[in-house]
C-alpha cells in the first residue's frame, strides 16, 4: 500500500471537484447535469464509506495495542463496539417510572418532595433521548412548535 499516494488523492480531490465546478456567471447548466453531478457525489461518498471501512477493518486487525500516538494526528484509540437493538421501551419506561418515586428530589427550604411527575420526567429525559412522532404529537392536539427549535433544513432531492 503506497498510503502517501493514497493520503494525497484524498486531500487533493475535493479541491479538483470545486475546480472542475466552477461555473461561469449567467451559465446555462441543463438540469440533468446537476442531477448526473449529485448521482456521481453520492456513490463516490457510499464508496468512500466503504473504503473508511475497509481501512479501519484493516487497522484494527494489525494494531498490536489499542492505544497508541501517531506523529501530527495524536492518540489514536480503538475500543471495541457494541450494538443495542430491540429496547424493551415499555419495560423500561415502566422501570424507570417506577424507580423515580424513589429518586424524588427533597427541597431543603420548603422541606417537600418534587412532585412525582417531575421525578419521572426528570429521571426519563436523564436516561433516554426520545425521537419524538410527530403524528401521535398532533393527535394529542400539542403544538409542536412550543416544544421544539425548527429551522429551514433545506430541501432533499430522491433521484430514480
């Protein structure tokens, strides 16, 4: 492997694409070739992943420790993953429930416990991060802009 042929590529190709680009002002591009454009960027992109992946497979089968330093990049860690699928949500849910009774907070001026449905919102939003539905949300008549910061996030375009 000629990793330094390699590092130069991918350091020079994104600099070779804005050159290659640039349009000129008032130019007259036909639709299709923005989309041939975005088409190439996004299989070039599945592809680098694929290579991202190939690399560190790589690496982490030859790497003799788990941490060690690379001159000009610094520590370089490899730790093992893991996956988590198929929460038991409700389960879960009804356990931590459960267990926030017991985590109330005691305020030491009035001498009272918070609220139950403080000591569970609290203990649910410390364990979990939910994606909140929109859909069940609008059912229950919430207005969703009062719970949430939205912003213009562009427009996505689905090609084939």
């Amino acid at each position: 492997m000629n990793a330094l042929t390699v590092v130069k590529l991918l350091e020079e190709l994104p600099g070779f694409l804005d050159e290659e680009y640039e349009l000129p002002d008032g130019a007259d591009v036909s639709l299709d070739r923005y989309v041939y454009v975005l088409h190439a960027v996004r299989v070039c992109r599945r592809r680098l992943s694929d290579f991202e992946a190939k690399v560190s497979d790589d690496l982490v089968a030859r790497a003799a420790e788990h941490t060690f330093t690379v001159d000009g990049l610094g520590e370089v860690q490899i730790r093992k993953r893991t996956r988590r699928t198929h929460w038991d949500n409700e389960g879960l849910t009804r356990k931590l429930v459960a267990m926030s009774r017991d985590e109330r907070i005691l305020n030491e001026m009035t001498g009272e416990y918070e609220p139950e449905a403080e000591a569970v919102a609290r203990v649910l939003s410390e364990c979990a991060r939910p994606s909140w539905r929109l859909t069940p949300l609008r059912e229950r008549h919430i207005p969703i802009d009062e719970y949430a910061h939205e912003e213009d996030a562009g427009y996505t375009v689905r090609i084939g």
